[in-house]
C-alpha cells in the first residue's frame, strides 16, 4: 500500500471529514494536516507495515481467536470454491 494521501484527489479526503471525528491513520509516516501530538486531540496514528498495524489492533482487541477462526473460515471457502 502506498501513500495516498499524498495523492491528489485523495488527499483531499480528511478535508471532508467532520472535525468531531476520530482519525485513524495507519501508515509509514506522518501525512496530511492531522494533530496527532496535542494531549486534547484524538487523532490515532499507528505508524509502520499495515498488515503488522491491523495485526497489532487485533491483538490489542483481545479478537485473536476470532480472527484466526475468520482466517480459516475464509480460506475453507476458498479452496472449496477452487477443487469443487
């Protein structure tokens, strides 16, 4: 994944977000005109690879066995789908 917010008309997108909302951003770096820094803001920026990001969230979750159960649930359709 890239980022796309660096992009043009992408990075035009956290400019149509409600201001009373909370942004999570999951990225290498720091992009766009967030306020991550400020103790009163409630910006999330989890910096590095997504997929060890979203790892990292489900973890952080406690939804382990959930996603693991969604994993082999998933991939049971899929094979299924491609032998039979």
């Amino acid at each position: 994944m890239g980022t796309s917010l660096k992009v043009s008309p992408f990075n035009m997108a956290p400019n149509f977000i409600n201001k009373e909302r909370t942004i999570c951003l999951l990225n290498m770096e720091e992009v766009g005109d967030f306020n991550f820094d400020s103790l009163n803001h409630k910006d999330i920026f989890i910096q590095g690879k997504i997929d060890d990001s979203i790892l990292k969230i489900i973890n952080d979750c406690g939804w382990n066995v959930k996603f693991f159960l969604l994993n082999l649930y998933l991939n049971s359709i899929k094979f299924n789908n491609i032998f039979f």
